[in-house]
C-alpha cells in the first residue's frame, strides 16, 4: 500500500452519536465537532466508535463539514464494519497503518550514502550499489526510467561525437569531429570557440604561455597572429606596420625570409642577408599617367 498523509488533531475531545448507523453507511453524525480535523486537502482522518467494547469499529473519513463525517472507508484498521447505536463514544484517534508507514520510512536508510527517493507510490531507498556498482565518485542524476526515478552516475562532462549532444544542463565539453574543434556548452547551447587567444601586446602574451613550439595567439595590438617556434615568436604570414619604424621595432633580430609590408608606402618587403628588400612595384600600361605614384612605380605608355 502506498504511504498516504493523514490528518491528526491532538485536542479533539471525544464525542458520541447522534443517530444509530448501520454496517454500510458513510455518514455519521456526531454531537461536538469541536477541534475536530476537517479531512480534504489536509488529508483523510480515523475515527473508533466503541473503542475498547466489542462493537469497536476503525473509520478513514475523508471530510467533517459540522458535525456531519464522511467516511471512505468502513472497518479500517484491520476492524470489522458493524451497526452502532445512538450514544455510541466517538474518537479521533491514530491508527497502525499510520504508525507503520512511520516505521518503514524510519528505517529505510540503512547504508552509509543512503538517501529517500519517491517511485510514484512510497518512497524508497536509493543508496550506493542500489542504482550502479561502485558509486564513489557519482553524482545523484534525474533518470525517470529508474525504478526510483533517479540513479547514481558520472556525470558527463566531455562528448566525443560528429553531432551535437543535448547541450542542456551542466557546463561541459564536446569535441566536434566533423569540425575538430573543442566546443564548450554554456547550459543551454553549444558555444563556437574562439581559435586563438587575443592579447594586447607581447607583455600580455609572455604572461599567459609557457611557450612551446606550436603555440599561437592574435595580437590585437599588431592585427595579425603569431606562432611560436623552437627559437621565439614569429609572424604568420606577412605582417602589415605603419612604416619602417614600426616594422623594425617588432623584428627587433630579423632573419632570412622574414616578411613585411609598409602601409605607409605600400611597399611588400623581405629581409635578405643584412637588409629590408623592397620586391613588389606597381607596373601600369595607360596612354595617360596614373595619378598618386609611389616610390617605385613602372609606368609604360605605348607609343602610336
């Protein structure tokens, strides 16, 4: 039987009948209420008429509007349904199912870890090796298909999938194999990752890696990314700067093949030996001369 809440009143004084009932009524009418529980959303009551006589009598009642009581079920308790005559003492009492259900509850836990979980119909144990062998380490997770409707289990924290798990719930990690990226779940979605960390300046950098070779960040500072070889820091690709300056402050040791390009005289550059070497000219074939020429320039006019 499942566990069911009674109510209980501990000042209700006995009372009697007003009217003889026969062995299936389910009204019985009493002459104080006086303190008396009202059963409904506070749950059913008991009653004994004849407590202690032969006649006695268990009633679960389900409401009391007066000294009028509605009763569910007659011969409660293991009693025996009977007739009862005027006068007959009425009693609020508690009654063994009660008592028993208390009992169980209270001895439900038996194991260290122990806790109450409800099945739909009593609360039952959920403990270490009720749900899984070996449960050091597990989290208590909702699980409806459980027997108690929860279980001991890791939680998952990292997926390794090509599709995307269900992104609800705890913070967590899935590696993305159509993608090949690690993607972090925020709770609610998966989260694109940012490729490189972005630092302002060298300083910013240095004090975030311990370099290793293959290492790589964005300068937001230079608005290019670098990557780190066995020897230091170098650009990926051809870095733009301002001017000279600024392209000689960054390479402050340059090498063969170091590149660069100088917004300020849109020259593309490569250090060859001892020096920058400026390799790339614009080359224009017009009748007329183009306008703005930098230093450098071609410009051919065809004759005729």
């Amino acid at each position: 039987m499942g566990y069911e809440r009674k109510e209980y009143k501990g000042n209700a004084a006995p009372t009697a009948l007003t009217g003889a009932i026969d062995a299936d009524d389910t009204t019985v009418a009493i002459t104080d209420a006086t303190n008396w529980p009202t059963g409904g959303a506070n749950g059913k009551f008991v009653i004994a008429i004849g407590r202690g006589t032969a006649f006695e009598e268990k009633m679960l009642c389900t409401a009391r509007t007066g000294t009028s009581i509605t009763v569910s079920s007659r011969g409660h308790d293991g009693t025996t349904p009977q007739s009862h005559a005027v006068g007959q003492a009425v009693e609020h009492v508690l009654d063994a199912e009660t008592i028993d259900q208390v009992n169980r509850l209270a001895n439900l836990l038996t194991t260290k870890g122990d806790v109450i979980a409800h099945n739909g119909v009593n609360p039952v144990r959920l403990g270490p090796g009720v749900s899984t062998v070996d449960d050091d380490g597990k989290v208590l997770q909702l699980k409806f298909s459980e027997a108690t409707g929860l279980i001991f289990a890791a939680l998952e924290t990292f997926r390794l999938s090509a599709s995307a798990p269900d992104p609800d719930g705890a913070v967590r990690l899935w590696y993305d194999q159509a993608t090949g990226q690690l993607r972090p779940s925020d709770g609610a979605s998966w989260l694109t990752p940012v490729q490189l960390p972005a630092f302002p300046s060298a300083v910013a950098r240095d004090s975030y890696f311990t370099e290793v070779a293959g290492c790589a960040c964005w300068r937001t500072d230079l608005n290019f990314a670098e990557v780190h070889n066995v020897s230091g820091w170098i650009p990926l690709g051809r870095p733009a700067f301002a001017n000279a300056a600024a392209r000689d402050a960054y390479y402050d040791a340059p090498w063969d093949g170091a590149q660069a390009y100088l917004l300020e005289s849109h020259a593309e550059q490569v250090y060859r030996a001892d020096a920058w070497v400026t390799f790339s000219y614009l080359h224009t074939v017009s009748a007329s001369a183009p306008a703005g020429p930098l230093v450098g320039d071609l410009w051919l006019e065809p004759v005729g």
